[in-house]
C-alpha cells in the first residue's frame, strides 16, 4: 500500500496522506514521498491547484516518534526539521497556484502547521488542531512560531503553544485560523468543489496573490502599495487578464487558461 495516494483531476492534484493506523504520521518514506509530490505539483505546468488531505480519521499527527532517534542529543529531530519540514512548508508558500487542505481528522504538531501553511483550509467538525510540541518539551516547527500569530494574533497564539490545548474545527473558524468548518459527510465535496472553482481561476494572479499577502506583513504601506501596482502592471499584460474583461464586458463566464 503507498503511503501517498496521488490523483489527476483534471487541472488540479489531490494528494492523500496514507498513513491511516499511524495517523498519517510521517516517517522516513512518507516524508519523502510527499514532499517530492508536492515539488512536482509545484514545477507542473498543468496542475493549477493542489488539494491535501489525509485517509482515515485523522488528517496528520505530525512526525512519527517512533521513527526518530532520540539517543542522539536532538541531532536527528533537528535534520528532520531543517531538511524536511522547512523545505516542505516554503515549498507550499511559494507554489505559484493554490494549494487547499481538508483537515479530516485530528491535525497534531507539525501536522496541524502543514495545514496551517495552505492557503485555504476546511475541515471536518469533527476536526482538532493541537500544538503538541510542549507535551513532549519541543518548540514548534513546519512555520508554527510564524504562522500562528498572523492567523489568531499573540496572545492566542502563545497560550496554544504553550498549554497543547486542542482547538477543535468550529473554534478554529471563528478565530480565523481556517476558512471554513463544514459537516464531516460534507468535508470531501467542499473540498473538491473548492480545488476545481480555483483552478479555473487566474493562476498567475492568484499566484501573485499569494506574494503580495505573504509580503504584507513585513512591508510599509507605501512599499506595500508599490508592489500592489507593479504586480496589477504584470497581470494586466496576461491572457487571463484580456480574457476576464472580455467576459466582463460580454457578460459571460470568463473561461481562464492560467496564462
């Protein structure tokens, strides 16, 4: 049985967790397959979205321990992080096309962060998200420190780190740490329906979409406002652009390349 279950649809990827009896924990293969999945969604020119989710009852409960050696005075957990975590979680912030997560399940440590680091998430009601690293005397990885505090503010922020507490899905909506809680039995179609309206969305203004809000936080307003014109000087030279406002005009539904 692979451990990645990766599926075409279309002009957009799903890709699975398939680790159901570990709670889709990653180990050694897992971690290899998947980010090399996710390297290759990202360079295919064709897939305009990429859909993550996890089999069975949990979404991902971060790293497997038992796959790590802790006889080592941290050495291992510290390679895992630098050479697969990071590069995972820039690897999603940087695709230039969506990436969605549906959070089925449980998502626990760097699990809960690699839904975290997607650009849209929905998940199950039934769904939890915990920073887990405390109850085993870590500090968080896969963006946790970085991620959290834009999405919920400080002081939330840290007092879910530091106390490991749970927060289940409809919480997580209402502070704003996902976009949407939806109905378990309905989990698979939002999600599906999300990834094919996106994908037949502009890619390349998406794309800078995705630029122009990661850099927001760090930037000046007039730096900010800038690259605001200077991205819209891009995009108005594209086809989708020349495409969109044909429709607009035509009063039709635009029908997008990515181009």
């Amino acid at each position: 049985m692979s451990v990645l279950t990766i599926e075409g649809r279309g002009n957009w990827r799903k890709l699975t967790l398939n680790r159901p009896d570990r709670l889709n924990a990653f180990d050694d293969e897992l971690k290899s397959e998947f980010l090399s999945a996710i390297q290759a969604a990202a360079a295919d020119s064709s897939v305009r979205a990429v859909l993550i989710t996890g089999a069975g009852r949990g979404f991902c409960a971060g790293q497997d321990l038992a796959a790590v050696a802790v006889d080592d005075d941290g050495a291992s957990i510290g390679a895992t992080v630098a050479h697969f975590y990071n590069p995972l979680i820039a690897a999603i912030r940087s695709m230039e096309k969506p990436v969605i997560c549906a959070v089925n399940g449980v998502a626990a440590g760097a699990g809960a962060n690699l839904a975290l680091a997607c650009d849209i998430v929905v998940a199950a009601r039934s769904a939890k998200f915990i920073q887990a690293f405390s109850s085993i005397g870590l500090t968080p990885d896969a963006g946790g420190s970085w991620l959290l505090p834009r999405l919920i503010g400080d002081a939330r922020a840290r007092a879910i780190i530091m106390l490991g507490t749970p927060v289940p899905a409809e919480q997580a909506e209402a502070w704003g740490l996902i976009w949407k809680a939806v109905e378990d039995a309905q989990l698979e179609a939002e999600a599906e329906a999300l990834a094919t309206a996106l994908a037949d969305r502009p890619t390349k203004a998406l794309a800078n979409t995705k630029k122009l809000l990661d850099t927001s936080f760090s930037a000046a307003l007039a730096d900010q406002l800038e690259r605001e014109a200077e991205s819209q000087g891009h995009m108005a030279r594209t086809a989708d652009h020349k495409e969109g406002l044909a429709a607009f005009m035509e009063k039709r539904q635009p029908g997008f390349k990515g181009v």
